[in-house]
C-alpha cells in the first residue's frame, strides 16, 4: 500500500523575556539549581502570578507574523496534575482562548517549491522545572529555575507531509522567532522544542489514521529522523495487518528509535479551567496596530527581497536569509560597498561563513565586522590585492591584525599591475628557464601556466594575474600564432 | 485594661497613659489565662510583638500617631507572616513559615499594628464552625459548648472575650460574617479586590476576601482604612481609591434606600433571629433610611452553585501540598505515588479532602459542563439579582444567619445542614460585593446577627449604616460574661 503522512507539529518557543511569566525571578539558563526561583515559582501558600505584559507583546508579534487572529479576549487556565517538577499541582496555560488564533507560514522545499502550512493556534503558559536524577544517591532533584519561565505553544494543522516538510517547517518557526527577536532559538538549552504527531493513511484517503505523538525532539536532524522511524515503524504495523496505538512516544537519539512513553488510556485527565488568579487578556485594536508597527521584515519577503534587488539566487537568498543578523551583515557590506551584491554573497557565504563555523561562532559575534569585510573587498575590486591574497589579510584579520588596508600594508601585499616591474619579472623567468622556454616555442603550449606560476611565485602572489597574462603573451607569443 | 474602641486606645497611648508594651503585656497575660478554654490561638507572638510595641512606644513619644499604632491585634492564620508560623489550621503547613508578610500584614505593621499572635480557624478556611482545625475546635466566649462560627471562629471569639481589640479575617462564603454574628462582634467583608490577597493561603481564589473583625464599626472603619488598597502583586486587586472610612461613619443616611430580600426573611430563620431583624429595620428606618421588601430571585442557588465553584478552585489551590518542596511530608514514602498520597491523607482533616474530591469531580472530564459551568452561568444569574436590586436600593439588610450558634459536634455529622448555615452570607461572595454583619441581639444568652450589604466599592456606605445602627443599639457593647 502507498501510505501517506501526516504530520502537525507542537513548538514550544521560550520567550526571550528577561523575567518569568507570572514572576520577577530570571529566566537565565545554566544558573545553579532553584537560584533563580522565587517564592511565586515555588508554589508557596499564598503567592498569586502576576503577568509579565512582555510575553503578550510577543505573542502578538508572532500572531501578526504569521497572519493570524488575535484574540480580542484571552483567558489563562489551570491544566491540572501531580508531577514534582510542577510546583502548584498545575500548569498555567490557556486553553479555550489562546491568545493567537488560526494563522499561517509559507514553506520552502528543497525542490524550490513553496507550500503553506497552517497554524491552529499559539498559547502563552509556563514552563515547568526540572528533575534531576543523577547525583542524588537513589533520590530524585528538583530544578526549578525554569518553572515559570515563558513559553508559546506553537501548534501546527496536520498540513505536513513528510520528515523534510516537518524539518522545514520547523526551520522556519526557528528562523521567524528569532527575526522577531522573540527567542533565540538555541535548541541545546531547550528554548525552542518540538512534539511531532504523525500517522499515515493510504494516500487519497480524506480521513486520518491513528497517530502517534513523539515528544521533545531538540533538533532539525533528530526531527527528521524521528519522523522517518515513526513513519516506517507505522508502515510495518500497518503492512502487517497490526493497527497503530495512540500513544506518547519518546525518540531515543542514540538508537535511532521511538520508543513508547504511556499510552492514551493512562492520559490524565487534566480539569482545565479558568485560572481566577488571572484577568482574561483583553487587547484592543490600538495595541495590536501599535505591535504591528514594530514587525521587522520578515524572512520570506526579505528572501524575495535580495533575488529582486541584488540579483541573487534563489538558494543564496536563502542562505543569507536563515538568520536576521546575517542578513543584515550582508546588507551591511552591500551597502557600504554601493554594489558588488554577488562577489559579497560569496565572501558571506565563503569565507565568513567558514571561519564561523570553525570556530563555533556567530554572525553576531563575528571577528570581522561588516564594514572590516567591506573594506577588504573594496582592496579586490579596486585591483589593488588579488582574489588568492585576499583571503590570506582575510585570515590576518580575523586573527586581529587589524583592518584590509593595514594588514596588506604591513604584510607588503599590495598586488604588482606596473607593466614596467612585471616585464622586469617575466624576463628574469623566461632567462631562467632555457629549456621550458625552448620546448614552449617547440609548441608544447600548456607550459604556458608554467611560465605565470613562476612570475606569481617569484612575486610572492601579488603580481595582478591578468596584467601578467596579457604581459607574458606579448614576449613569449603562442608558438602557433 | 478595659479601654473600649481604637480611638480611645490611641488616645491613651497618645497622652501616655499606657504604653503599646504594657498593653501588649496585658492582652498576652489575659490570652494566657483565659484562652486555654476558648482556643482561639494557634500562636502567640511574644517577641515579635515587644519587639513591634517597643518601637511603637518610641514612634508615639517622637510624636508620631496614627489610629493603629502600637494597638495589638491578632491574624487570622491564614495570613502569612514573615518569620512566624502559619498554618492555615492544617497538619499540612504546621511545619510551615513563610519568608514573606502577607500583603495585608504588611500594611498594618506598616500603620504601626501590633501583633500578638495567630487564630484558630478551620482548615484551610473550608468550614462554618472552627471545628475542622488541626489544633482543636473553639469555643464560643457567650457559652464554651457553642461554637463560635466559622472560619475565622478564632478571630472572632478572640474578638469578642476582648482577648484582643481586633483581629483579621477572611470571608469565602460567610467566614468573616457568621463568626461575627455568632460571637456578638462587627464583621466587615470588603469588595472582592479591595483588599490584596497576596499572602493569604488561598482556598477559593474567586470568592476569598480578607477583611476585619471588631468590636464596633467605628474600629473595623480604622482597621479596614489600612488594611485595604490596590497590591500589584495580586492581579484580582482592583486600583480604586481608599476613602478615609472612618471619616465618613456619620455621613447622613436620610433617604438612604434598604431593601430587604424575601428570600432572607423566608421560613427556616429562627423565631429570636426574626423579632430581632424587626426590630432592627424600624430603627434602620428611624435612621431616616427607606426600608421595603424586594427579592433576589436566585438567592436560594447560591448553596449549590457555591459548592460547586469553590471546591473547584480548592481542589487546585491546594494541589501545592504535595509533600515536596514545604509542609508536611510522610515519612519513609516508598515511592512518589506513596509520597503524594500518603502526605496529602496524613496532612488533610476528613472536611478538606471532602472538598479536594469534590471539587476535582465537578471539574472532571465529562462532568465539568453539568457542574462546573453550569455554576457559573448560575453565579452570573445571582449577582444579576444583586446588581438588579442594586439599581433600587443603597443597601440590602437581613439576618446574616439562619440562627444562633449551634453546638459543638451539632452538625459535624450533616456537612449539609452545616453548609446551610451560609445561606444568607454566600450570595454576597459569589456577586463579589461587600457586606458586614453587626450584632442585632439575642436569642436567649446567644448573640445574632444583622448583615448589611453594599455596592460594590461601597464600603463606607455599610460602615456608616452599621455605625449609626451602633449609635442607636448598644449589642456591640456586650461582652460575654466572665470575659469582661
């Protein structure tokens, strides 16, 4: 049977707010355990929340962003259960009324189409802590530093289609809340998470099948792998005349594997209801026009942006996209540059791109800045270095020898165009070489490179190539010509 | 010490005739001798309140005043105060001490009010009679096999033998008001959102109100005047200016309309509770109020749908006594199901579990659409009849009980019949309005209760009411016997 996907996906982005939700404790990660939990996020008797108006503002950032509803009236619940990283006995969320209503998110594919996706929903609530069960001798810690901390629950409609579509999808939730500077995305300390539900029917069916839920993948490469598992593992069930149980699954990373959490049958029965510590939500048309107004431009339409107004491919465009810093460093030595849009791609996407990664740095912690890039590539354009040396003052500068112009004087870099000094040099090679000279003129022609290797070599690189070419074909003609 | 009345206190202290240490001396010496009979205590304060009058002592001769200062008083332990016990009358929290004031012991200690002690009161505040307490039931001063009310029954009978000038309270469904009827005391249950919650161990957060228990109006007038006002830390509270109530007390009441709903006159009141509630309204009316019969329709709801809706809220409120992180813990738990069921059955009285379960049934999958919104659509019909009723009149009067205090164990075995005896006072929470109850009489040695309702944020306009009901009555005067 030919079996199709179908996959919806929860993100819970941690909001980049500098307090908690309902409390002023930090929300800074890698604190000592229970450092930054406050009498609130203990659940002590009689401590109320208190709405940090932070979390609102980005929550509609991100509904706008994605061209949804925003509910004019929101209402927090209480999701009730036992679990000791969980404080008060519940969860602070919304249910009913979330805050951000039905919106959507254009894709792009690796075969450079673009779907759209639809989202159910986005709700604001807490977070949970921690438990530790290392280190406690049989007994189990509690971590609380991140119950409390801000969370919207990004829900996803069953709009998805394959692991790469999932992976894509994702992608681009990761890409949008950091170009609006809502989280950062850092998925090692769990600021954005993901819980997959995927089933499968044959495809033309209209109905779905049973579905399974993967829980908290931390990665786009474990996404995607969990995905693949889960749907050839359903596949098998189903090719075998078994039928699919609706259960949580937990995706083992090492074993490549899902492996089944609690079924369906053991789901608590959480008893939402309105939380009366907590006003609804109530947001008029003047504060979401005024949110509206701060929307940076947005991944897609930026993407578009660069292929029309610098002529860039599809896939560059793209790539300089991914992140709103590295765009705007692009954007940044274009404009400084007035032009040369391709030759800074390739230095961004090149050069830039693989000193960061070596070192494991960002765009926004880059060695070079954007005007530093800049100036170098005004030094190739400007004949003044070739393209080969360029990459060496590129190394110089980053390991902070200083700007294009200082690094090129200081190294005596600056390329030779003098015809009168690169005659100089091509004589002394072509006396040098007796023999490969007579076997030139004898027509053995490819020794040609032979002779402008010798002329780069003898000035250490900074001879301008093509003055050296056009040079060398004045006093060494083509045997044949 | 037998100074009646805050201002006469203050007035002492002012002209140093007594001193906030010799007065803490005598309320914790009478305490000591009196209060084993009564129980009203769940802690005394000595230090902290030396401490607290030593330096009310030195503001006073610097010249300071103020209407509280240096004046003991008592809280309700439910209220949390930073450094002393708070248990909230629970095994569960008898253990516990927060490190944080409640907001409104905050405020008074910020107005100079000295602390003696912590109230007994029913678990959690869930109960009508300050039986259901880990530390013993209390008796009422106008006779010890009575009880004295519920659930602030410690502040109230701690009140009324006049072991203290005044104390706090909170109020759910009646727990300021009944207690204050059935001792003979002035009991003041503010505008839900008047007074902040931050700090109050919580047992239904959409009804829970903290609020005064006094002599006279005159003193819950002063005491409420620096207990209420806007708390960020409570999103409920609501900012709306504190008028200086007790410098409205005498504002004239001529014309003032009184309803007084059928539904609180209806059978089932006491013959004593009904020639009393005569009485009073022809003095309310020689006041020059207008007084007439009216109705609130849904009134008779209020019950059901009040237990429905707070067991609800409890039943989370008090999921946070898990055994993990404060209070009691059982000991050797086998496993983490062993820990949570084991501290909650050993840590919770048989009223609070009652609650727990029924609250969390209500809110069940599958039963929460035919109870708990239900209830709500109810709630919203009951304060309807009040907003109604509102429109024609400034207040609404009746008894604030059915009847007099029953005896001790009288209703413990019918949880019905004992939530019953809230019938007049839990509407009120459940339209979020304020009310008081003063004292109207007596049925035999027993004392009972008037309750005056207001708008809401009116406050002053019961104040004033009771007060001037108080200057034509003197059953704010009695002192049970043997108490004086």
């Amino acid at each position: 049977m030919d079996w199709e996907p179908v996959i919806g996906l929860e993100i819970h982005a941690q909001l980049l707010t500098r307090s908690k939700i309902f409390s002023a404790a930090s929300t800074a990660f890698g604190a000592e355990p229970n450092v930054n939990a406050c009498p609130i996020d203990l659940g002590y008797p009689g401590m109320l929340p208190v709405l940090n108006r932070e979390v609102v503002r980005m929550a509609v950032m991100f509904g706008l962003a994605v061209d949804a509803e925003i509910a004019p009236r929101s209402v927090f619940a209480r999701k009730n259960y036992f679990y000791p990283d969980l404080p008060k006995g519940y969860q602070i969320s919304q249910y009913e009324l979330p805050i951000v209503g039905p919106g959507r998110l254009t894709i792009s594919l690796e075969d450079g189409h673009e779907k759209v996706i639809g989202i159910t929903r986005a709700h604001l609530e807490e977070d949970a802590g921690k438990s530790l069960h290392e280190a406690f001798d049989g007994s189990t810690g509690i971590d609380l530093n991140r119950a409390g901390v801000p969370l919207l629950e990004i829900v996803s409609e069953p709009d998805l289609r394959s692991a790469r579509e999932a992976g894509a999808y994702m992608k681009a939730i990761h890409t949008l809340v950091r170009y609006l500077g809502i989280c950062d995305g850092n998925m090692q300390e769990g600021s954005l998470r993901c819980d997959a539900n995927v089933s499968l029917r044959p495809r033309g069916s209209r109905s779905f099948g049973t579905r399974t839920e993967i829980k908290n993948v931390n990665s786009f490469h474990f996404i995607e792998q969990a995905i693949d598992y889960e749907i050839a593992r359903q596949a098998d069930l189903l090719e075998s005349g078994g039928t699919v149980v609706q259960e949580t699954r937990l995706y083992d990373p090492e074993r490549h594997e899902t492996r089944s959490m609690r079924a369906k049958e053991e789901a608590n029965d959480y008893r939402y209801f309105p939380d009366p510590d907590l006003l609804p939500v109530e947001l008029d048309a003047a504060f979401i026009n005024a949110i509206r107004a701060t929307l940076p431009e947005l991944p897609r339409a930026r993407r578009e942006r660069l292929q029309t107004q610098y002529g860039l491919s599809a896939y560059d465009a793209g790539v300089l996209t991914a992140e709103r810093e590295l765009a705007d460093y692009y954007e940044a030595v274009v404009e400084s540059l007035g032009g040369e849009a391709k030759l800074s791609a390739n230095w961004v996407m090149g050069e830039l791109a693989a000193a960061l990664n070596r070192e494991g740095l960002t765009i926004g912690t880059s060695r070079i800045s954007a005007p530093g890039l800049a100036g170098l590539l005004r030094q190739i354009i400007d004949g003044l270095i070739s393209g080969k040396l360029a990459k060496e003052v590129f190394e110089a500068m980053w390991a902070g020898e200083g700007e294009a112009d200082a690094v090129i004087k200081k190294r005596g870099l600056r390329q030779i165009s003098d015809p009168e000094a690169l005659v100089r040099v091509i004589d002394e090679v072509i006396a040098a070489n007796p023999s490969q000279v007579a076997q030139y003129k004898a027509g053995k022609e490819k020794l040609f490179g032979y002779f402008v290797g010798q002329v780069m070599k003898q000035t250490r690189g900074r001879a301008n190539p093509a003055e050296v070419n056009r040079l060398l074909k004045q006093r060494l003609p083509p045997p044949g010509g | 010490m037998t100074l009646h009345g805050l201002k006469a206190i203050a007035a002492a202290l002012a002209a140093g005739e007594t001193t906030s240490v010799a007065l803490v001396e005598a309320v914790l010496e009478k305490i000591e001798r009196l209060d084993g009979k009564l129980n009203s205590f769940v802690s005394l304060t000595r230090d902290v309140a030396l401490r607290a009058a030593r330096r009310a002592d030195a503001a006073i001769s610097r010249g300071e005043t103020g209407s509280l200062l240096g004046i003991p008083m008592a809280h309700k332990d439910i209220f949390c105060t930073e450094g002393v016990k708070t248990s909230a009358g629970s095994r569960m929290l008898d253990s516990f001490t927060a490190p944080y004031d409640a907001g409104v012991v905050e405020r008074l200690k910020h107005a100079g009010a000295v602390m003696v002690g912590k109230t007994n009161m029913d678990e959690f505040a869930m109960g009508s009679s300050s039986e259901t307490s880990f530390y013993g039931p209390v008796g009422n001063p106008w006779d010890l096999g009575r009880v004295p009310g519920g659930s602030s029954g410690g502040s109230a009978a701690a009140v009324a033998a006049r072991l203290v000038p005044y104390a706090t309270g909170t109020d759910t469904g009646g727990s300021i008001r009944q207690p204050a009827a059935l001792t003979g005391i002035t009991g003041i249950k503010p505008t839900y959102g008047r007074v902040s919650r931050y700090g109050m161990i919580a047992f239904a957060s959409s009804l829970d109100q903290g609020g005064v228990l006094a002599p006279s109006a005159e003193d819950a007038a002063l005491v409420l005047e620096a207990m209420a006002g806007f708390d960020p830390r409570d999103s409920t509270s609501v900012d709306e200016p504190v008028p200086e109530y007790s410098a409205l007390v005498d504002e004239s009441l001529r014309g003032r309309r009184i309803g007084v709903p059928k539904e609180f006159i209806a059978s089932g009141v006491d013959p004593a509770v009904s020639a009393a509630l005569a009485t009073a309204l022809e003095q309310l009316a020689g006041l020059g109020c207008e007084v007439e019969e009216t109705s609130l329709p849904h009134l008779g709801l209020s019950v059901p749908t009040y237990y429905v809706v707070a067991p609800a809220e409890a039943s989370a409120n008090l999921a946070r006594y898990d055994g993990v992180r404060f209070g009691y813990r059982a000991e050797n738990p086998a496993n983490l199901t062993d820990l949570y069921e084991r501290s909650r059955r050993e840590g919770f009285g048989a009223e609070v579990k009652r609650r727990i379960l029924i609250g969390t049934f209500v809110l069940s999958h599958g039963y929460y659409d035919a109870y708990y919104l239900r209830a709500q659509r109810v709630r919203q019909r009951i304060a309807a009849d009040f907003r109604h009723a509102f429109e024609r009149y400034d207040f609404l009067v009746g008894p604030t009980t059915p009847s007099a205090a029953f005896r001790l164990g009288e209703k413990t075995a019918d949880p019905v019949s004992m939530y019953l005896n809230d019938i007049f006072t839990i509407g009120v929470n459940l339209a979020g309005l304020p009310a008081c109850s003063v004292p109207m009489g007596f049925d035999g040695n027993l004392p009972v209760g008037l309750q005056m309702i207001g708008k809401a944020f009116d406050e002053a306009g019961i104040l004033a009411l009771a007060h001037q009901y108080q200057q034509v009555t003197d059953w704010h005067r009695r002192v049970p016997p043997r108490w004086e």
